[in-house]
C-alpha cells in the first residue's frame, strides 16, 4: 500500500501560541479540538492540502469551521494583494517593489471598500423590501423560503425591526419594486470587486448536513468571523422549488426543471396552465442571503411561524370574524390588560373583564400602536386532569398575560405574529420546530402540518403527548391557519354554550383523518380531541387541489391526500410516481436529505422528493421569491458557500451554479462518501426498457413533427433514433454480462458510425427531451417511466462524446428477476479529473470521523506534495472505550466469517453462543452488524424467540428506508429498551443503520461486527476499477492497488459501524469485532486510531469477563454521577 506519513495529534509550535479563544470557538474547547484547529489553521496557512480525522462526536465541525473562518477575517486582505501583485518583481529593484506593493494595497483598499458599498447597498435593498412589501406581507416577504432540512434562508425578525419600529400599518401603499432599482454600483464594477473574493466552500453528503453546519456557523462569535458573513446554500430545484402547483405536477427531477423554465418564461408549462413569477423576485432574496450573518438564518430544522395577519376568524364551519387591532378590539366590547406588556406576545385582550374564563378562553394580543401581535387560548385541566401532559408544557406560556377566573390547572398556548422590539421593546420569541409531517388537505384551511416533539424527524411516534399542540396549515405556501390541539376534551356541555372550542371533540379516527397516514393511532388519549381553530384570511379563498382523494365530500371537502398516499398501505406515498433520474437537465446539483442519491442507478424508486418525502426530512412548502434563482445569484459573493457533494464533484453542475474553486478554501466534511459520490457522479445508467421507451417516444413524436422540422433537425431526429434502435437490439440481444471499452461497445452495437457530439448538441440545443415529454402528456401515452426516458439517453450522449480511455460500459442484469440488461458507463479515472478541480484551489481539507485508510485519497493528492495528515484522539476517556478482538468462541473453535465458512455448523454455533452470552449481560441496546442481509436473515431465523433473553429486532432490505432507519424501527427499539431494559438490533454493514444513525446512550452500549465485510468480489464495476488500479500502479501510480481498495472498501464500512455508538463526550460503550482476522496487523491498521488504540485480542470466554467488568464499572460511576448530581 502506498505510504503516506501521518503525523500524531501534536502540532508543537502551533499548540504552545493557540489560546481557548484563539479562533472564536464558542466555549472552551478540549485539548484534542484545540489540535485539530491549529492543525487546520496550518494547512490554510501553508495553502497545502489535508486529512484530518476525528471522531465522532467531537466536535469536528465546529473545529473545523472556527479556523476557517478566522483565517478569512484576518487573511482577506493580505491575499488580495498578492493577488494583485505582479509576477516577476524579484528581479526589480527595492524601490519598484515598493511601489507596486503600495499599488497593490491601494487596489487591495478599494475593492474591499466597493464590497462594502455593495453589501450595505445589497442590505438596505432587503430591508426596504421587507419594511415596502405590497399586500401588508411586510415580514414574510423575506421568508418565503424552502426552510427545514434544505438549509435555505430565512430572515430574523430582529433584522428589520427598526424599519418596522413606527407601528406601520398592516396594508401600506403599493410602492415600486425594490428589484427594479439598480445598484448604485453598477454591475460590472461589482463583478470586478467580487472575481477574486476568497471563498469557504463547505461540502458535505446531505443537505441535512449542511444544515447543521450553519447552526455551527450561529454559535460562532461575530468578532470570529469575516465582517458582514453571509452564507449561501446550493440546491436543485427538486431541494429549492417553493411553488407547490409546479411541485405536485412534476413527475421527478428533471421534469420539474422544464415545468420551472415554461412558468418563469410564462410560456403556460404545457398542459398544466403554469406561470411563476417568483424567479423576477429572486433579487431581493440575493440581497437576502447577502445581507449581515446576524440579519439572515439559514435553518436546516427550524421553521418561524409568523403569519401575516390580514383576517381573523375562529372555528371550523361555524366562522366568527375575530377583531383587528386595537380599535376593532374596543368596538367589540374587549378588554385589554394594561398592567403587562409581554416582550413575546404584546398587551392582552379577553372578552371578559375579570380574564380568561372557561366560556372565553381565546386571548387576542396587540402591539403599544393597537396592531394585532398574536393570538393564544387557555386551555383548562377538567376532572383534576393536568391541562397538558409535561412534555407539551414546555411550549405553554410560562407567565400568562392575560388573568384568569378558572379554579382548575390550566395552561395558556400562544403564537406571536411579531417580534418583540415592536411589541414592548423586549426580546424575540419565535414559535420554531423541526421535522414536520405533513397531512391532509381542507378546503378553508390548507395543507395540515404536524410535528411530534420527541422526533423532529418528519416521522411521528403517535403519542398523544408528543403532538406539538399547535396544528399549523399553509395554502399556496403562505401559513394560512392554525388551531389549537389538546388530548383533554375543552368542550362545555350542553353543546349550545360553546366555549370557543369546537363544539364537538374529534374521536382519535376523526384526528387521524388529518394526517393522511395509516399508521395513525395516538395513544395516551385521556378522552377525545378539541381544537380551536384560527384563520389568518378569509376562508372562502382557501380550496384543495382537485385531483386529490377526499375522505370527506359534505359539508366541505375535507381530509383530502394524493391519491398515491391515499391508497398506499403504510401511509409514506407522495405527490407524483417519480422515476429514479435525479440527473437536473439544467442548473441543478443533486440533491437529497438524508442519504447520498446518486443519478443513473436504474433504480426506479430511488428519487424521493415526493411529498411525504419533503415532510419526512421536514421541508416546509412555503411561497414567495425564488430561493433556488436567488442563492444561484448569491454565490459569487458570499463568504460562505455550503454545497452537497453531488453538485460540486459534477463539472457540469459546477459550472451551472457558478461554483468558483480557485484560490479558495475547499472543506470536505464527511469524507468517507466522497470518493463513491466522485465515481457515482460521473456514472451513467440505462435500462433496456429505458432504451425501448426512447425508441418508441422519438417514433410517435417524429409521426407528428418531423415534417415540421428543418432538414437538418429532421435528419438528426432520425439518427437519434436510430441510435437508440441499435441500443436496444443490442442489449435485447445481449445474454451474459459484459464489460468493453467505448470504442468496443459502439463498434460492437452498430453505433461507431454516428456523430455522437453532434446528437447531443442537437438534444440541448432543440431541448428534445422537454418536448417529447410534453407531447406524450398530450398523448396521455404511458411510456413505461414517469419522466421521458429520452433524458436517460441525453446523459449518455453527453457521457460518451467526453469519454475516455479508461472509461468501461458495463452490461448486466441488475438483479435474478431483471427483464434485461442494464446499460452502465462507468467513469474508472473520476478522481484523476476531478483531482484537476482541486489544484485550483487554495487549500482542500478532507475532514471525518472516519478517513482511515488515508492512502484511499491518493489519486486527489498527487500534484500538491505531502498532505497534512491529522489522527485525533477521542475526547472520550480510555476508561468509558472498551474494544476486543473476539478471535475464538466458547466452544474454542476459531472465528472466520468468511464467506464461504460462515454459514457452517461450527460457526452458526459459536456464534449463536458469542450473541446469546453478549446479549444477556448487557443492560442497554446490542447492535450487531452482519455483512450481508442474506447472512443477516440465516442468523436470525435462530432467534425468533429473542437473544440472551432480549427482543431482537432487524433491519430488512425492504424496510431499509430512510423512514426505518431513523424512525419508526429505531423508536420501537428505543421503547423496549427502556420498559425491559435491554434490545438487540440485527443489521448489515453498509445498510442504513450502519451510517448516519446516532445510537447515542443506552440505545447502544455494546456494538458487535460480524465478519469483515468484504464487497461481492463478482460485481463488474468493481472488478473492472480494480484492474484499472493495478494497471496504474504498475505505471507506477502511488494509489491504491486493486486489491488494497478492496480491503478499504471493507474497512470504511466496519469504522463507520462501530462509530455509531459513542456521539458524546458523557457516553460509553463497548465493541466486539468477530473474527480472527481482526488481530492481523495488516487489518487492525486500517481501523481508526481511536479504535486501535483501545483494542486487544482475545477468546470470547476471556473478553466476556473482561466485558462484565466494564460494564460493571460503568454503572457504577453513572450511579455515582447521579448521586453527587443529586446532592
């Protein structure tokens, strides 16, 4: 294996000057994340590249981003003049030197002076837009963004608080657009000052990821950090899209990118009647996300609900208009409680003298000036109940405002509309969540949006007290009602007092028919639902869609889901049957929450951004200016530029969102994905079916256009197909698998003869795929795939004209029940290209829990010299870390799970032996990670009746879904833990549980890996990129062999399994690696430094007594802990 030196956790000089405040690190750091900032700021300074690694639960991000960011505050300048430097001074004389130095610096001067002039321009733009909006929508101008887990902006009510601090009327004057006045910088000047702009760009896997990357960014103190930061995330449309009426007609990704482009352009998006005109807002939301750090929020998770209040009503079917403002309030005959101004919520106002009562719960709340600031209800514990469960006590107010005359326990919910310098000059409070499930639609309401409190995954438990107690629903992407929810029955008796609650309480069925889920059942119900609604517009203007299926018809059209959802068994189906393209066409990198997708897998179901999608990872479906135009127009400017793997690795993406790579900082976070997500990205698949589909679409398409067409155009029409006719008879044809050269697969298919250059040009010139795709729709002719398969084949067209020696087309059958053959290009030198990007950039850090082996990373390093190579230590204490190599069972017999003797007698039995022993003695959960499901499912078919008397539960590979892996099976497992004390979690290496999962505390205390979890060494694509190695090195490349990938391969994997159990400083945990193997040198080498060092082999009989010892000590000091807490 090639041998890159690695350097210790020490960095000498650096260590002995760095201070607990040296980079802005917002508490005092430990000593290994002080190592890891002064080894980061090393590389930056040197302008070298890196590897660092650190493990989880560290605080790696935020040590990597506090150098950083520090390092462009302090260094902007000084770099900008050597840019500006001219080459060949060191033969001048001192004082030529001199003077072009001073030149410089005055050059240097005035650019930053002019980013300056253009960044307050840029904010004085955003808040005259926010504080001029027409239609009274002064706030939420600015916040029409894609929020939750895409990581979009979204504006903090402080920004604009002094442009709001003279009580301004809700509905203003109608004044000129922000957009259409000029920068009194004129655009050419402000290009000039921005072309050299150092630039962090932050790379990670998800955009949930990079969300909690700018949470970090939040917690850094301004002084750390480049005047005026402003940080800008990157995404597709399929991530950015907030107008809900092109979301629900777009059949997967690149549909969605020709919808967008026909609305933009009002061009009526075929037959779907579209327009957008959000795209002509999208410089005001650049001005946005260009404006002070402290101005703008980009959340991953939270979501402000801040209405805009031009109407209130309250109660479904039953509509009474609620007052506006002070004035409105006075002629109604309410009351206002002057004796408290709360900073939150404003003065209240009850419509009894004396307060709340049980008849009159609902509080109405104004500003000093008299304008409507909130809206709250009182809800009363009956029958000596508690109000609200504890848990949802925490989103109650702590101090109402309002009096009251009730005797029994009660508890007020309240929603401001306001922040709180308008109100009473007192501080913010804003009503944020995260992870929100979406459910049905209402007319007079609009989509209903839950969250459940303990998840905030999009995912719900179905505990009754886990509901966040107030049911937001939006229309059209403006919050346009909410109500009030509580699992103890409000409602007064007889029915004709009605106390401002529904009239009738919602059995737990009723509650669930606005969930849109099957799974629906809340439990710890005391008696039945009330809900209190309140409408923040008339609604005679709210109405659903009308292809959506309704529950209920009369006496409105009510509980409304997508059909797919509707019909779907497990509740999880969304708008639209999307294909697996996730290639954008267009401008777009590609992008997912929770998983890295790749485009090209031929995976039919793998595009996820449907609707239960977006409410799974918490996207919130809100309107306004265009966020995927606006963060597009931000990018060259912007000191921070947070990206997904997949949109930066693509250099068609790259230069589509206008990603500038030289001279700047490139960081990537979780770097143990990217070297798949460099191949995957510049791979492409096509099925036989996706062949014939192209065939058949360019047939009926070219029956009814062709004789409209230019001859040239209609020549190249003919060709296309023809080419894709050759395709399809070749791969028809085709019975065993294969693997050629490009050259050898066009001769071999019949196609070398075709200007394959000029049929792709053809393709994007004429935007073919668009108009087959529409006019199929026209047709209402299914193709066989929900987006135009003529897609599938443009990527290919494109993929091959840019071909090289080293790339392979792959045919094989993806799977035994396959229909054809599959149709792969495969990229084998991806890393040398993109290696090409990375000599560009000033630095590049590879950062992850993690990295080892390092020499993975050669074929990205070669060009650069020696990379800083940085091992950190656990912040974990060697005492909370227990580690073994289980070499023998306690039948003595020798473990080797290799696959062909894992499956014999001798080994089922020891192993059987090893879990059932393991299990029993550990109070907490066991994950055992096999390595493949196939094993998985022949070991568990031995534990039907638990392990070590544990339920077991497993992991499928139907079932391995985002929505398993995060939710429902691991809440399960958490719910057992905790009644019975103990679970066991059967998974696979490389499954969904094996990364991305925290199985913090006692979700996890003992983690055993079965085996070593080697690749299928069959697969093509895999042989053929270890051939391609070994030719390499025998050209005398430094990366890895064949065979050394291999085995990396397999050693990312079981590092990234055991890395799931300790996530905090306070947790522990053990780890048992099954197998012999495990104390070969050669193998232990690969695993993390933190790991090897705490690790020894061993019999199982020996490490079982050791291992019962550990976890005697461990829950002896928790109770020790406890106890001195207690006092």
């Amino acid at each position: 294996m090639a041998a890159i030196p690695e350097e210790k956790a020490s960095v000498g000089d650096l260590l002995s000057e760095a201070k607990p405040d040296a980079y802005g690190f917002p508490h005092t750091p430990y000593p290994s994340q002080l190592q890891f900032m002064a080894a980061v700021m090393e590389i930056l300074e040197a302008g070298s590249m890196g590897i660092l690694e650190s493990p989880t639960g560290t605080g790696k991000t935020l040590s990597l981003l506090c150098p950083a960011l520090s390092f462009a505050r302090r260094r902007e300048k000084s770099l900008l003049v050597q840019q500006l430097m001219p080459s060949g001074l060191e033969d001048c004389e001192a004082w030529a030197q001199e003077h072009h130095r001073l030149a410089a610096q005055r050059s240097a001067d005035l650019t930053l002076q002019r980013r300056r002039q253009s960044r307050q321009q840029r904010r004085d733009r955003a808040r005259r837009a926010v504080a001029m909006a027409p239609d009274g929508k002064q706030r939420d101008k600015m916040r029409r963004l894609a929020a939750p887990l895409h990581a979009q902006t979204q504006l903090l009510d402080a920004a604009f608080d002094s442009e709001l601090s003279l009580e301004a009327p809700l509905r203003l004057p109608q004044p000129e657009l922000p957009t259409t006045r000029p920068l009194a910088t004129s655009e050419s000047v402000r290009q000039e000052a921005y072309r050299n702009k150092l630039q962090i760009i932050f790379c990670s896997r998800t955009h949930s990821q990079l969300a909690q990357v700018l949470r970090e960014i939040k917690r850094i103190p301004e002084h750390a950090v480049p005047e005026d930061l402003s940080v800008v995330t990157l995404g597709s449309r399929s991530s950015l899209c907030v107008n809900d009426r092109v979301r629900s007609c777009a059949k997967g990704s690149a549909h969605l990118n020709d919808l967008c482009r026909l609305a933009t352009e009002n061009a009526g998006a075929g037959k779907y009647g579209l327009s957008c005109g959000l795209k002509k807002q999208a410089e005001v939301l650049t001005d946005a996300f260009l404006s002070d750090a402290m101005d703008i929020e980009i959340r991953d998770a939270d979501f402000v609900h801040s209405p805009t209040c031009q109407h209130l009503e309250r109660t479904f079917l039953m509509y009474t208009d609620l007052p506006m403002g002070e004035d409105a309030l006075k002629a109604k005959g309410w009351h206002k409680h002057e004796a408290e101004c709360d900073p939150h919520l404003g003065y209240a106002w009850t419509e009894e003298k004396t307060g709340n009562t049980k008849s009159k719960p609902i509080v109405l709340y104004t500003t000093k000036g008299g304008q409507p600031s909130g809206v709250g209800i009182t809800v009363v514990g009956y029958s000596g109940n508690d109000p609200l469960p504890k848990e949802q006590m925490q989103w109650a107010t702590a101090t109402p405002v309002a009096p009251s005359t009730i005797e029994e326990k009660t508890a007020n919910l309240d929603v401001a509309f306001r922040s709180g310098s308008i109100l009473c000059s007192g501080d913010k409070a804003e009503i944020k969540s995260q992870g929100w499930h979406r459910g049905s639609c209402f007319d007079g309401m609009g989509w209903h949006w839950f969250l459940d409190t303990s998840k905030r995954d999009g995912t719900m438990s179905w505990m009754a007290k886990n509901l966040f107690p107030v049911v937001t629903m939006y229309h059209e992407g403006e919050i346009n009602a909410i109500f009030f929810a509580a699992h103890l029955s409000q409602v007064s008796l007889p029915f004709i007092k009605s106390n401002e609650w529904e009239p009738s309480s919602l059995t737990n069925e009723n509650m669930c028919k606005n969930t849109c889920d099957a799974d629906c059942d809340f439990a710890g119900v005391i008696d039945a639902w009330s809900t209190a609604h309140i409408y923040f517009r008339s609604h005679k203007e709210v109405s659903c869609p009308a292809d959506l299926k309704c529950a209920i018809k009369f006496p409105v059209t009510a509980s409304c889901c997508e059909v797919s959802r509707a019909e779907d068994d497990d509740g999880s189906a969304a708008d639209g049957n999307y294909d697996g393209d996730e290639d954008d066409d267009d401008d777009d990198g590609w992008t997912s929450c929770c998983e890295y997708h790749h485009k090209g897998d031929g995976d039919d179901n793998d595009y996820d951004d449907t609707a239960s999608a977006m409410a799974d990872r918490g996207r919130w479906p809100v309107g306004g200016g265009c966020p995927y135009y606006g963060s597009r127009g931000a990018v060259s400017e912007a000191d921070v530029v947070l990206v997904p793997y997949a949109s930066l690795v693509n250099s068609e993406m790259r230069s589509k969102l206008g990603i500038r790579v030289e001279g700047n900082v490139l960081i990537f976070d979780e770097a143990h994905n990217l070297l798949e997500a460099i191949n995957e990205a510049n791979s492409v698949s096509l099925t036989c079916a996706q062949v014939k589909s192209s065939v058949d679409d360019l047939a009926r398409y070219a029956k009814s256009y062709e004789s409209r067409l230019s001859p040239l155009n209609a020549l190249r029409l003919r060709q296309l197909r023809l080419f894709c006719a050759k395709m399809h008879h070749y791969l028809g044809g085709l019975e065993s698998p294969c693997v050629q050269t490009v050259g050898a697969f066009l001769v071999s298919a019949g196609a070398d003869n075709f200007d394959l250059p000029e049929l792709a040009q053809f393709l994007e010139k004429t935007e073919l795929p668009r108009k087959v795709r529409g006019y199929m729709e026209s047709q209402a002719v299914t193709t066989g795939s929900n987006a135009s398969s003529i897609y599938a084949v443009a990527e290919l067209l494109v993929a091959l004209q840019t071909s090289t020696a080293e790339d392979r087309l792959l045919c094989q059958k993806p799977d035994e029940n396959s229909g054809g053959m599959t149709l792969k290009y495969l990229s084998l030198d991806a890393e040398v290209r993109f290696r090409e990007v990375l000599m560009g950039a000033r630095s590049v850090l590879f950062a992850g829990g993690t990295l080892t082996p390092h020499a993975e990373f050669t074929p990205l390093l070669q060009g650069r010299g020696l990379p800083r190579i940085f091992a950190g230590v656990h912040v974990v204490p060697s005492e909370q870390l227990f580690v073994r190599f289980v070499t023998h069972g306690p039948g003595g017999q020798q473990l080797d799970f290799r696959r062909d003797r894992r499956s014999s007698n001798d080994m089922l039995r020891e192993l059987r032996g090893v879990l059932n022993t393991a299990a029993a003695s550990t109070r907490g959960g066991v994950v055992v990670f096999f390595p493949s499901f196939e094993y998985l499912g022949q070991v568990a078919s031995s534990f039907t009746r638990g392990c070590g008397g544990r339920r077991v539960f497993q992991e499928t590979r139907e079932g391995s879904s985002r929505e398993e892996a995060g939710g429902s099976l691991l809440q399960r497992v958490a719910e057992t833990i905790q009644k019975e004390e103990g679970a066991v979690l059967f998974a696979v290496s490389g499954g969904k549980l094996s990364e991305g999962i925290n199985f913090q505390d006692d979700l996890c205390r003992l983690v055993l890996v079965v085996g070593l979890p080697y690749p299928n060494a069959s697969d093509l694509a895999l042989t053929e990129k270890m051939r391609f190695l070994d030719a390499a090195r025998t050209r005398g490349s430094q990366g890895l062999s064949g065979r050394e990938f291999y085995s990396a391969k397999c050693m990312k994997a079981v590092n990234q399994c055991i890395g799931r159990s300790i996530r905090h400083a306070r947790d522990w945990a053990a780890m048992l690696l099954l197998d012999h193997r495990y104390a070969q040198k050669d193998i232990a080498g690969q695993l993390s430094r933190w790991i090897r060092e705490s690790a020894a082999p061993g019999p199982f009989p020996e490490v079982q007594s050791q291992l019962c010892k550990f976890f005697a000590a461990r829950r002896e000091a928790e109770a020790l802990s406890s106890e001195a807490l207690s006092q």
